[in-house]
C-alpha cells in the first residue's frame, strides 16, 4: 500500500510541477481600507519575497492571481495604516487550484479546491498553540517531570493531533494526496513538540549527557554516540513544508550533534575554529541520508553565517556549497546572508543609525569621521559588560591626551532610566554614551551583533576596521590602538 500511495504522489507532483495559475480569493469587511500581501519566506533566511500587495480601497473582496510551478506555503496578510493586524494566515496552494479565505468577526473560514486542507491546517496550527501555550505557562512544573511522568504528559497534551488524524483518515471528501500531507504535518508538529520539550528538560540534566559524550564519544562518531539516528524525512513534503522540516531537523542537530561536539571542543584544544568543518564532515559521512545533504547543510551553513563576522570566510563557505549545488533553492538564504556579513567587512562604511545621547539629542558615526573610533555595545545588565567596563576606564585613562581616539559606549538597556543612574555612579567611564534603538533598525543590528560584549573599530576615514575587535582587557595589553593612531 506504501509503494501504491507513493507511486500515486510520483505521478501527481510531476503533473503539479508545470507552472499554472492559483487564484486567492480574499473577503473581508473589516479589511476596508487595509492593505493586502502575499507573502513567501525562504526557509532558512526567513527572507520576504512579497509576491502580490494590495488595498482594499472600495470592494470587501479581492481575487489575486498566481503564477508558479510547485506546491507551496504562503502568507496571506491584512493590515492597516501599516500597523494594525487584522489577519495574518499561512496557506497551502497548489498550481491550477483555487483557494478562498472568509474573514467575519475574528473567524477565518476557508473554500475553493484547497478550502478542506487549509482548515485543517488551521486545526492544526491551533493545536500548537494550546499545546506551547501549556508548555510555556507550566513549564518549570513540567520540565522537572520525571522520564516517565513526562511521557505521560507529553502523550496526554499531543492527544489532540491523534484526533484530528482520526477526523482527516475519515474524511472521504479529501484526496489520498492530502490527507497524506495533512498526516505528516501532524506527524511533524507532534514529534517537534516532543523533541522541543524533551530538549529542555536535557539542558536540565547536562551533566549526564555529558559523562555520556565523554565515555562514548570518538573521532569517529564525532563525538556523537546517536547523532540523526532516528532520522525521519519525507521527501514529497520536505520542498512544500521545509520551514517546518528546519524546525524538526534542527532539534536533533543540537542535541545530538552540536552540543556533543561543543563539549569535546571545551574538553581539548577549545578550536572552535574547527566546530564548522567538524560538523560538515559529520553531516557528509552520514551516507544513509545522503538525499538529505544539501538541505542539512544548508541549514548549517546558514546557521553559522548568521553569527559569522569574517567576509573572506563565510565567502568560501557560500562558493563551497554553491559548487556542490550550483541550482540550490537554499542560495537564496545563503546569499543574503553573506551580504548581510559584506556589510560590516573592513573597508565598509559602518551603518549610519542615529542612536540618542544621554540628552536625548541624535548622532551617527559619520559625526566622528576624522576620529579613531572604539565602539563598545553594552547594557547596565550585562555581567560580562560591566567586568570589562573596568578596563574601558582604564583604556580611556591611557589615551586620555590623544584628541584622534573616540571611546563610544552603545547601550541596549531597555531602561533609560537605569543607564542614565549607572552613568552617574561611574563619571570615570569616559567617552561618548548612546542607547540603541530597542527596534530591528538600530545601530547593533546594522553591526550583526548577536551577543554582548561587543566591540568594533572604525577607522578616521570612517570606515570599518574590524567589527569583531577585541575586548578593553586585551588592548590594554597590546599595541593595536597604537598602530592605528600612528
């Protein structure tokens, strides 16, 4: 039976994969002088491709029309003046199909060809919600649970999708195609709820996991005794719901490979520099899911540039992985990021992002153009922060003569009220103090800092240095601010 639904979804996605038209039909009186978007997100990246955009000017009612080849997710979203979410839904479309959403008094309802999936869909979607909702609400009460209690719990709160499963098995109205990708969302949902919670409650009990990758672990297994040992992907759906698959996927990534892999590297030589191509070279042995590769590695690649500062690095990365899949959906992600890296490289202008003195008042690094500029991002509750403050006060003591060096101190307190109290308690720290905007558009994003303390460079023709720099404690003891000034 297996091989007969297998050799029927064969069939059907070849068919699917001519490009054809889908139309979106969306109602809604409450959308009246809203705005309209289509959306679709890359799945690593979560890049916005905005693929239709609209106003709901005169009529309740707006078709949109699509082109495109696969079966896919999309976003289907109303606004209005620019803020205000009247709805906000993820669908399923496929090529040739119809698909309407009826939004009435808080209540999304679905029709068309597509309209049974959707709603079960948004079933399913629902689910998630209660059951994270459980979670986060009880979560220091169940992730103490013993492995027992936890199981029963955790059968018991994934219950709800076993019903539902029932429901879509019965539901003769819905097509052998779609109640197998509705099982395996369901399926998917489910287990990542498991692997999600039983995460946690690992972090709980790191210790024994670590005694475990320390007496099993080998250069071999890379120090992973089980890493993708449970390995569980359908290819059908793996292009239509990889969001989802990133999600699954990744919760086994880091807890059966990267957090052993971590400890082995704290363990020896501490070379993180070594932690990427280790996990690459794990991700390629795995010859059993070698159909899998260029997705795993993507995600790998994409969760290593996002915290990746080196240009030249992260550029061989990109071209490396380009070789191997010069047609990659996934390049897309992997390009923006790399771009995102270019931005902050030496030799580029630093993003020029107002941050606000302690009076209120605006500036930008452009403002110091013809100065040496050490940027520190900090925060008053940021312990590491505040220990590295005593050698930013010494730092700015030593150059205290020399009019060419700027100390600049970013603050990402929430608080203003709290940073301005803790710049009064410390006259000593001298230089000029900013607080970042608590938004995507603020000068730390602009920087890719991921992390507190953090530290850049910029040079008096008011470009980038080195926006990694090192920490007040090291250039006190070297002669790299000294160099510069030259």
């Amino acid at each position: 039976m297996r091989i007969f639904i297998l050799g029927i979804l064969s069939t059907f996605l070849g068919f699917i994969n001519k490009e054809s038209v889908s139309s979106i039909q969306v109602s809604c009186k409450e959308c009246l002088g809203g705005k309209i978007s289509i959306i679709r997100y890359s799945t690593f990246a979560q890049i916005a491709d905005t693929l239709y955009t609209s106003s709901f000017k005169k009529a309740e009612s707006e078709l949109i029309n699509l082109n495109h080849s696969d079966s896919t997710r999309l976003i289907v979203s109303v606004v209005k003046n620019d803020s205000v979410s009247i709805f906000r839904r993820d669908i399923y479309i496929e090529p040739g199909k119809s698909v309407s959403l009826h939004f009435s008094d808080g209540k999304l309802t679905f029709g068309g060809d597509l309209g049974l999936i959707n709603s079960y869909l948004q079933d399913s979607d629902q689910i998630t919600k209660v059951i994270r909702k459980q979670h986060s609400e009880n979560f220091e009460k169940f992730i103490s649970l013993s492995e027992q209690d936890a199981d029963l719990y955790l059968t018991r709160v994934t219950k709800p999708y076993n019903e539902l499963n029932v429901k879509i098995q019965q539901d003769s109205h819905l097509s052998t195609y779609h109640k197998e990708l509705l099982l395996h969302s369901n399926y998917l949902f489910a287990t990542s709820e498991r692997k999600n919670f039983n995460f946690y409650r690992q972090l709980r009990n790191i210790s024994k996991a670590e005694k475990r990758w320390t007496r099993e672990g080998t250069k071999e297994n890379f120090y992973s005794p089980d890493y993708f040992s449970n390995f569980s992907v359908n290819p059908y759906f793996l292009k239509i719901n990889p969001i989802t698959y990133s999600h699954y996927i990744g919760l086994d990534f880091n807890v059966q490979l990267t957090a052993p892999i971590d400890h082995h590297i704290s363990l020896t030589d501490k070379n993180w520099d070594s932690k990427y191509e280790v996990i690459k070279e794990a991700i390629l042995a795995k010859t059993d899911i070698t159909q899998y590769h260029e997705f795993i590695l993507a995600m790998h690649n994409c969760t290593y540039l996002a915290t990746e500062y080196n240009f030249e690095k992260a550029d061989a990365i990109v071209n490396s992985f380009k070789s191997a899949y010069p047609t990659s959906d996934y390049l897309t992600d992997l390009e923006y990021l790399l771009s995102e890296i270019s931005v902050t490289k030496a030799g580029q202008l630093p993003p020029q992002v107002a941050v606000n003195d302690i009076e209120g008042k605006e500036f930008t690094l452009a403002d110091l153009k013809g100065k040496l500029v050490y940027l520190d991002f900090w925060a008053t509750w940021c312990g590491p922060c505040i220990e590295e403050l005593k050698y930013s006060k010494k730092l700015s003591k030593k150059y205290a003569d020399n009019p060419d060096i700027v100390f600049m101190y970013i603050s990402k307190d929430g608080d203003v009220e709290k940073w301005k109290r803790y710049l009064a308690k410390h006259p000593d720290l001298k230089g000029m103090h900013g607080i970042d905007k608590q938004s995507q558009n603020s000068l730390s994003s602009g920087f890719r800092v991921d992390g507190i303390p953090h530290y850049a460079l910029i040079e008096k023709d008011g470009k980038i240095i080195n926006s990694y720099a090192d920490r007040p404690s090291v250039l006190l003891n070297n002669d790299v601010l000294d160099k510069l000034l030259k």
